[in-house]
C-alpha cells in the first residue's frame, strides 16, 4: 500500500482543491451510476476510490434511506473528503476511512460486516491491481447485492487521433483505461454472480458495468 498511497498522495496534494470543477467535464456517466444504484431501504453503499467523495455526497441525496462509505488510498483525499462532507446536510450518513481497494475489511473500518451495493468511479483505470480490487469487492457484497463500475473505456467509437492523445494524456497522471473489464467480470461471474449490463456509452469514451452477486 505504501509505494502507491505515496503515488496518489503526489498526485492529488494540489489536485485536490481543483479535483471536483476539473473533473466534472470529463468524469462522464458519474451521475447514471448514482441514479442506477438504487440500494434497498436503510441499504450500506460503498465507493472505492471515492476521492473528495462527491460521488458519496450525490448518492447520499438521491438514495435518503441509504448509510454511505468510502475508503480511499489517499490521505490527501481524504482530508478534502472530510471537509467536503462536514459542511453537507447529509455528513452523519457518510463514514470515511483510509484503506486501499486490494485489501480491506469493512466490520475493522466500519463495524458493518457487507454492502448491498459498492461502486467504483474512475478508480480501477488508476489501481494497478485492477482484478484483486474487484474480486475484494465482490466477496464485501451481500447475497443480491450489485457491484456497479464506470470508467474509462477503449474509445472504440471515437476517432484514432482522439483516442491516442486522451491515452497519452491519461497515461501522465497514471490511468490506465481497463480494456479487458467486460472480460475480466464475464470471468468472475462464472464464480460469484451475474454480469447484468456491460455498456460502452459516448462512443466507447466510457464503459459501464452492473454485476450482481
Ligand atoms: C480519478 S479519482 C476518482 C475519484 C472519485 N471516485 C470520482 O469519481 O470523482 C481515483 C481515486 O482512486 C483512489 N485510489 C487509487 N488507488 C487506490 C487504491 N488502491 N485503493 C483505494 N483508492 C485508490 C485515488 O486516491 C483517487 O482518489
């Protein structure tokens, strides 16, 4: 955990204060996952990577039943997260904690022993171990809960010059978009679940997954 949490601190000290009006331009289909939730009455939802936890505090106001967690590898993250979320109306709904997404125990962070849904956002394309992450997700999911996904996808339907220059340029801040996620879920689910929708909206720009357990 150490050499990447160093990494992702480097990366967000600044980016931090800039992250949420940056992002909201190029993050696309954030909004479609939080509306896709929809967690059952007084359901645990958990975000992995959750970063200044807009997502959390998004999810929080549209699901008002729902109790809210996020862990993140980045201390520096987590100090926004913590501000971010104390000045909200729905901060006693969401719990933070420092952990990484490879290897984590929810009843030791959180004293809740599963989730009905956890998400990622943006996170597995900046998570080297991208495959253990999630199989770690799955096995935190309660019976019929739903692992969602959105990320950046392989930009089939946009042209070759767009593609090359977003790749490089995700490539300076280490993102990686998972071309083999389809694959890779399609292989979990003959383990521990469904693959009930797999979508590679605006024009391959992203890809959306919903697994159920
Ligand atoms: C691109 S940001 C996305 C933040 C947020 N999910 C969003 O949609 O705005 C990726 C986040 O994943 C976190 N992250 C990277 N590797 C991680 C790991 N191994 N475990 C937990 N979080 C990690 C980073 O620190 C960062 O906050």
């Amino acid at each position: 955990m150490a050499g990447e949490a160093a990494l992702m601190d480097r990366i967000y000290r600044r980016q931090r204060h800039v992250y949420d009006f940056t992002r909201k331009y190029y993050l696309l289909g954030r909004d479609e996952l939080i509306e896709r939730l929809d967690p059952p009455a007084a359901g645990r939802v958990l975000e992995i990577g959750c970063g200044t936890a807009r997502n959390l505090i998004a999810a929080a106001r549209r699901w008002p039943q729902a109790r809210l967690y996020g862990i993140d590898i980045s201390a520096e993250m987590l100090v926004t997260a913590r501000q971010v979320v104390g000045r909200t109306d729905v901060a006693r709904r969401i719990t933070l904690a420092h952990a990484d997404a490879s290897t984590f125990d929810p009843a030791w962070l959180f004293g809740v022993p599963c989730f009905s849904r956890i998400f990622f956002s943006y996170g597995l394309s900046m998570i080297p171990g991208w495959q253990d992450a999630l199989i770690e997700a799955i096995s935190w999911l309660s019976p019929a809960g739903e692992l969602h996904v959105v990320d950046f996808g392989g930009q089939e339907g946009l042209p070759a010059w767009f593609r090359a220059g977003l790749r490089h340029w995700l490539a300076r801040f280490h993102v990686s978009p998972r071309d083999h996620l389809q694959d890779e879920l399609e292989m979990l689910a003959g383990r521990a679940g469904t693959l009930i929708r797999f979508e590679r909206p605006y024009g391959g720009y992203a890809q959306y997954a919903q697994f159920r357990r």
